[in-house]
C-alpha cells in the first residue's frame, strides 16, 4: 500500500478478531514509526507493548474502576465547534451501533468498550518524561502515533488511537512497571480487524480542504499582488526596466 493510499483510508477500528499479532510484526512495526522526527531530535515516546495476562488484568481493573464510579482522567475539556464535532462522531457511532440515546445499558457496555482496548490482542502504550511537560513532546508523540498506525497498515493490521486505555494511569503503571516519573499519553489498540463489526465501518467527517485553507490561500495571493506593486514603485522610482532589476540586484518573488 502507498503512503497516500494508507492516509486515505486509515480509520479508527473498534473491534478486533482475537488473532495473535506476531511479535516480529510488533517490533517492525514499532520500528518504523521510530524513523518519525521530533523536535531537535528529541525522540521523546517510550514505548510499552502489552497483551496477553497483563493486558487482561488492567482491563479487568480498568473496567471495576469505571464500574465504581471513579472518573477516568481526561484533558482539558473540548469547547465550540471542536465539542460539536467530538458530539457528532458520537451520534455517528450510536447511529451505526443502534444504540439509542435512553438505553443506558448499551451506551454503558459501549464505553467499557474503550478501556477494554476493543478486545484489540494487543496494546500500545506512549508515555513520555514528566520533566518534558510544555515542550513539543505532545507533538511529537501525535506524529509518532500516527507513522505507527499507518506501518501497521502495510502488515494488514488495523489500530485505534484512544485516550480509555490511560484513563486510569496508576492501574496501567502498576501492571507494566512505567515509572511514576512518566506520562502516559495515549494507548493504540492493534490488531486484525473484525470486517462485520458495524462501527468498522465508519469513515469519520472530515472539514473540507476549503475550509480550512482559505486564510493561507487569501495571503499568498496578497503576498503575490504585494510583489507586482513593490516591482512597479521600485521601477518608478528608478526608471529601469522591471527585467534589468531583477538581474541586478536579485529580487525574487516569495510566495
């Protein structure tokens, strides 16, 4: 698969057939994302891979914890249009699940869903030094996460990026042995995808290229027209022919 096609179609995968995932696949795939580049060639993700016992018991945990009542940890909350569209991605998903807005226990079973991995046979933990809090780590990290889920692809495996999987940090350290002097950042659910699963099926709204380019577009044709009016007073005020200009003192459009 080419790297257009790959970014083209990649998507959030939310249920996974229990094939193991090779470990040699693993720590290729792993090994290509570590090419992904970071600020000053920080290279801040630590990376913890689980599955099996391990991964078992934390769902396990993770599910008592949200059973309890206890809120998972989250970042700061989404406001305006980014609110609007985390809330229509959720009506999306209910719509395609059949889950209705009063039917508490479906909605509930769907939650534990996401700290349960999605029943992926593996997942991938990203953490990275607490002394790196206010640096470009978080983005680092995002770039990261996204090489890996587009390597996974080359090997016909399928993640999703979900923020559950950390939702209780001190069960999934306790577990793994990730040091108190981490943050966990986010966990990616990897695997074979389940192809019948309704919610695969899913390709999330996305804005329109016009949208969000409109402002760049707006300043490249200022900085264009800015161009021609600097050449026509330089040429007035000169009284040389626009080429010769060019030629001799090495002025050359930046666009």
């Amino acid at each position: 698969m080419d790297i257009i096609s790959a970014i083209k179609s990649r998507k959030s995968i939310r249920a996974f057939l229990p094939d193991p995932v090779p470990q040699a696949i693993i720590r290729e795939i792993i090994g290509t994302a570590l090419r992904t580049p970071s600020a000053v060639n920080t290279q801040p993700w630590e990376i913890t891979v689980i599955s099996g016992e391990i991964k078992n018991k934390i769902i396990s945990e993770n599910i008592d914890r949200l059973l309890s009542g206890a809120n998972p940890k989250e970042r700061d909350s989404y406001e305006g249009i980014y609110r609007q569209r985390r809330v229509d991605l959720a009506i999306d998903i209910f719509r395609i699940m059949d889950i209705k807005r009063e039917d508490k226990e479906k909605r509930r079973d769907w939650l534990m869903r996401g700290f349960r991995y999605f029943d992926a046979p593996v997942a991938i933990i990203i953490s990275i030094d607490k002394s790196l809090a206010g640096t470009f780590a978080i983005f680092d990290t995002g770039a990261f996460t996204q090489t890996l889920c587009l390597a996974a692809m080359h090997h016909g495996l399928s993640t999703c990026i979900e923020a559950q999987g950390v939702g209780y940090p001190d069960i999934v350290k306790k577990h793994t042995g990730i040091s108190e002097d981490k943050e966990l950042i986010i966990a990616i659910a990897l695997g074979y995808p389940d192809q019948d699963f309704p919610a695969n099926q899913l390709i999330s709204k996305r804005e329109s290229l016009d949208d969000v380019v409109t402002q760049l577009v707006r300043i490249l044709k200022s900085t264009h027209l800015y161009y021609f009016i600097f050449i026509i007073v330089i040429k007035f005020m000169l009284k040389i022919n626009p080429k010769d200009l060019n030629k001799s003192h090495h002025i050359h459009p930046v666009l």
